[in-house]
C-alpha cells in the first residue's frame, strides 16, 4: 500500500489537479477543502503527510499547522505548505520548523 496523502486547497481545481498527479504515481490521496474539514479528515483518518494550502478563506492553513501540531493525535504528520507566495520566509510555527514551504504552488502556472 502506498503512503496516504491528505491534499488542503479551497480551489477545488488545485486539489484535482494535484490529486491527479499523486494518483499517476500511486499515492492514496484524500481531499479537504476547508482547513476545518483538514483537521476532521486527520483526526479520523491515518495520514502520511499533508499538503496544505497557507491562503483559505476562514481558516488559513497557519492556523491548520497550529493545531495539528497541538493535537496529540496527529501533531506526528508532516506538513509541507504549498503556497504561490514569493520565495522570501513567511514565518513559523512554534519555537521549531513543524512545516515546509513549497513555493510556487505546483498548480500555479509559469510565467
């Protein structure tokens, strides 16, 4: 069985998009699209890594990080942040790196 990746984006056409390459590398993928239904999804489920949108209407995915990392259940995951934000740092969470930023999107289309 292959590892298990949560996908985070409130554009459903990243998520797919995303989804569709992990899958054509045989990934099992699962698929949130609120930071709330993120946090459901990997309290209910056994996730090997997430994927998370930093920009969400509501909850952003900062916050997510937060409590993931806060919950004992799942604070365990490995949080990669997918932003189209520049290259510059954009913060941290916690006195340690809990996260990476991958920057570009890979959704986000070439200049």
């Amino acid at each position: 069985m292959s590892a298990r990746i949560l996908v985070v984006d409130d554009i459903p056409a990243n998520v797919k998009l995303l989804q569709a390459r992990l899958m054509a590398e045989y990934f099992e993928v699962l698929t949130a699209t609120s930071g709330q239904e993120a946090l459901e999804i990997c309290e209910n489920e056994e996730c090997g890594i997430v994927l998370l949108d930093v920009m969400m209407p509501g909850m952003d995915g900062f916050e997510v990080c937060r409590r993931l990392k806060a919950n004992p259940v799942t604070r365990h995951v490995p949080i990669v942040m997918v932003t189209a934000l520049d290259r510059r740092p954009i913060g941290s969470v916690g006195s340690k790196p809990e996260w990476m930023i991958f920057s570009p999107s890979p959704t986000a289309r070439s200049r």
